[in-house]
C-alpha cells in the first residue's frame, strides 16, 4: 500500500488537491457501512460499497460544482460532511463502538488473505496504471488549457485518477481504517516535497518515506496496542515534521543558516 | 505543412448568450500574417479560442482551422509552480506526434533542446520553469510553439509584460514562421507595432469593422467606432434576429 499510494498523494498535492482524497476518504465511508449493514464485516461487501460511493462522490462533486455553478471545493465539503454522519449513523445502527472503531481507524488484527490480495492487486494496478499515465497526469496538472487545445483528454485522465484513488482508499480502510488510509497518501507525498525538486523524485521520496512509517507504525501499533491507522498515520506525520524542518528543499532550518548569495 | 485557407462564415460566439464575436465573416489566407486589434471586451481571444476549437460557435461556421491550430493563450492557465524543467515543458509540444505513450527518443530531446536555443535559451534545459522570469517563461512557451510545428500559429498578446529585447526576439520568431509560409494571426495592442510588422488586419468591436490591409483597416474612424460599440452594454438587450447573407 505504502508503494503505490503516495504516488497518488503526490498528485493530489501537486493539483492543490489535498483535501480531495481526505473527501474520498469520507465518501467511502457509507458505501462500505451499507456492505456491513447488508452483509456483516464481510470484505467483498465492504469493498464493493466503498468503491460504489467513492466513486460516486467523485464523480458527483465534479459534476454538482460544474452544473450549479459553485465552487468545487465547497460541494466536496457538503459531500464528505453528509457522507460522514451518514456512514457512522449507519455503522451504530446495526454495529457496536468496536466496529465503528475498526472501520475508521483500522484494525491490523482484521487483516485477512483477502485483504491482503486486495491490497497487493490495488498496488500493483496503481504503479501500472501510473506507470502509463504519468505523462497525461504531469501535463493536465501543469498546463491543463494547452492539454485541452492539444485534445490530450485531461478531464478523462483525470476521473481514472480519482478512481484510482479511491480504489488505494478502499483497499487500505481494513488496516488503517477509512479516516486514516488517507494520511498514508498525503503526509508521505506532502514531506516529499522537501527532499526533491521534480516530480520524479518526489515520487521516490514519497514512497520510500511511506514504506518507512508504514512499518514504524505497525510496530508501534503491535507493541503499544494502539490502533493501527492513527499509528501509522502518526509515524508519517513525524517524518512529515522531520522533513519541514531539515529537508534540503525550502526547510525551515535551511532559512535559519544564512549562507551568501551567489554571484550570478 | 502548407496551411489551408481558414474560412469565417457568420461566426457568433458567445458567454452566457452575450455575444462576443458577433456575425463575423472573413478569411485568412494561407501563409497570412493577421494582426487582431480592438479595445479590451472586443472579443479579440474568444475568436483565437474559437479558431482552436476551445469554444464552440452559437453560429456560423468556421472552416479549415481544424487540427492544424497551435494556440498561445494570453495568460495561460498554467501552474508556473509545478516542478517540471524547462526541457519538459517544452517536450510537451510534440504531444500530437507522442500522445501519451509514445516514447521521445533523442530526436524529439534534440530539437527541443534546439527549440530552447532558437529561442535564447541554451543552457535552461534542466532549470525548473518556476525559477524563470516571465520575459524567460514566454520564450520557454515559444519553443513549445516552435515543437508543435503546426501550420497555423495563434498568438494571444505575445508581447505583453516583455520588456524590449525579449519582444523583439519573440517577433523575429513571428516572421520566421510567416517566411515558413506558416498562417500567424497575433492578438495586439500596439498599434504602432502592428502598422509597422503585420501587413494585415483585423479590427474587431464583437462586430468586425475592417478586416483588409492595415492601412486601410487602422483608419481614425474605424478605431472611433470600436471603442463606442465596445462600450455599448444594454441591460436586457432582445434575442438577436441578424442573418447574414454569408
């Protein structure tokens, strides 16, 4: 998950999207509370209904902003609101405190073979799809009005990015929960940024910083009995805070270390 | 690469059912070198926009402008803060030979890097575009113009915001497309400026008032007429009933 997901978060950061994947997060959360009403803690239920409704509040919000005329971020936020009371209305109707726990912030303990094949067959679609899209993704991010007059088709790159991402949110809920599978994506991508300046090499410090919370956080989890989400969350955000403050690029201990300027 | 002829045939464009270019008719010619002038709101980049495609006529028809249009906006929505280097940004030009897929190889690398250097930029191959002034950024996004190689070049305000040698650059490039045969049609302001570098023009108030000559399109009362009908603005104007004998 660690691999393929920050990849993912670093788009989203590059498109001032962060927020989006935190609504993403959100609006997976009815579709898979709607699998457990219907079907218990059953993965496949779960699964599908995450992705049904992720899915559809990416779609949705997209749409909904373009066809009122409001501004994108503020349906995204209506969304992950209603979406949110919503799931956990129906998590506490059916389920007790333990289960509403474990879907938003994970449970490593739950973690089956099936959840892991979804985790790997997730993460191996994501590197191969953005394998094959990193050249449309870069353009439509950079200059999304020569993408358009060149008919290089951004805005469909761009839903199968969303799904794609949706698809990372959903595979990640059972071990880190839906609230939290999202910190996997960002935190990694927005600490990358102060270790590299092009987006390749982003990329590599994306997920190099997230395989190594992902595996601090287990730990911690394993020994301190904390739930695995806010666990692995936590360690991201360290190297996060790390990063800030003494990554080679913009880092705020780099501007305290007054160096002379260059000649030309 | 010989552009075709590009015919207007009563061409409305509009925002919201206000038009901005309003039954325009006309034609460039093949190899021609067009300046567009009119005051601010005369729908000077709408028509650009809609020679590229980007904005559907409400009607008329424009023809022979299809696929083979390359368009400079005027203040491209870009982010200049994304992390590409100038070399990429420019590669971006081959996008309908390579599409998405396609690898570049050393070819495609080479005449970008020379693309770099036509246009007074050797060496700025791995500079990140956010480190570029924005005299820097224009010439980096006429090299993307230079890749795309497309027979018909539209500019929309190239020069502006640039200080003497970088506009002068830039319009040395303009007339070696025009001496390639290229079509250029080039939104402007300076009007001193297109009577000494463009031999045609058109004049547009979202009517067209003169499309011909510069000489005889620049004239006083011509420039008189675009600023009143640009100013005109009713506040329930009726649906607009013209048709045109095309």
């Amino acid at each position: 998950m660690s691999v393929a997901a920050p990849v993912l978060g670093l788009f989203l950061m590059l498109r001032r999207m962060s927020l989006t994947a935190d609504v993403l997060g959100h609006g997976i959360l009815p579709g898979v509370a709607a699998g457990f009403l219907l079907a218990g803690l059953s993965l496949p239920a779960m699964a599908a209904g995450g992705l049904v409704a992720g899915l559809a509040v990416a779609v949705g919000a997209g749409a909904l902003s373009r066809a009122t005329g409001g501004r994108e971020d503020a349906s995204l936020a209506a969304l992950y609101l209603v979406a949110l009371a919503a799931g956990v209305a129906m998590v506490s109707w059916r389920g007790g405190a333990v289960e509403l726990t474990s879907l938003l912030f994970g449970s490593v303990l739950g973690v089956d073979d099936a959840a892991l094949l979804l985790m790997a067959g997730s993460a191996s679609v994501t590197l191969g799809v953005m394998a094959l899209a990193w050249r449309p993704l870069v353009l439509e991010c950079f200059d999304p009005g020569f993408a358009q007059a060149v008919g290089a088709r951004g805005a469909w790159w761009h839903m199968g990015f969303l799904a794609l991402v949706v698809l990372n949110l959903i595979a990640a809920f059972q071990a880190l929960g839906t609230l939290m599978a999202v910190g996997l994506m960002m935190l990694p991508a927005i600490a990358a940024r102060h270790w590299a300046r092009g987006v390749g090499g982003m990329a590599y410090a994306a997920v190099g910083i997230a395989a190594a919370s992902a595996y601090a956080g287990l730990l911690l989890s394993f020994h301190a009995d904390v739930p695995s989400g806010p666990a692995v969350v936590l360690a991201a955000g360290l190297c996060w805070l790390v990063s800030t403050l003494c990554g080679p690029v913009d880092g705020l201990l780099g501007r305290l270390v007054r160096r002379p300027h260059l000649a030309g | 690469m010989r552009p075709a002829e590009i015919r207007l045939t009563d061409v409305t464009v509009s925002h919201a059912r206000r038009p901005a270019v309003h039954h325009v008719s006309g034609r460039f010619a093949p190899g021609s070198l067009t300046a567009v002038v009119g005051p601010n709101g005369a729908g000077k980049s709408t028509l650009l926009r809609a020679l590229a495609g980007l904005h559907r006529p409400d009607a008329g028809r424009i023809e022979g402008a299809a696929g083979q249009v390359a368009l400079l906006p005027q203040a491209a929505a870009l982010d200049r803060g994304f992390p590409v280097s100038c070399l990429d940004a420019v590669l971006f030009g081959l996008w309908r030979e390579a599409g998405a897929f396609r690898a570049i190889g050393a070819a495609g690398r080479g005449r970008a890097l020379a693309a770099l250097a036509a246009v007074g930029l050797d060496g700025f191959a791995g500079r990140p575009v956010g480190s570029l002034s924005a005299g820097q950024f224009q010439r980096v996004l006429f090299a993307r113009l230079l890749l795309q190689d497309a027979p018909v070049i539209l500019l929309d305000e190239p020069f502006n915001a640039l200080d003497a040698r970088t506009a002068a650059d830039l319009l040395a490039m303009v007339h070696r497309w025009h001496g390639e045969g290229r079509t250029v049609v080039a939104v402007l302001h300076d009007l001193d400026l297109v009577r000494r570098e463009f031999p045609d023009t058109l004049l547009l108030a979202r009517d067209c008032l003169g499309w011909g000559a510069t000489g005889e399109v620049l004239t006083a009362a011509n420039r008189l007429r675009a600023r009143m009908m640009a100013e005109a603005w009713s506040a329930e104007p009726e649906a607009c009933e013209r048709r045109d004998a095309a």
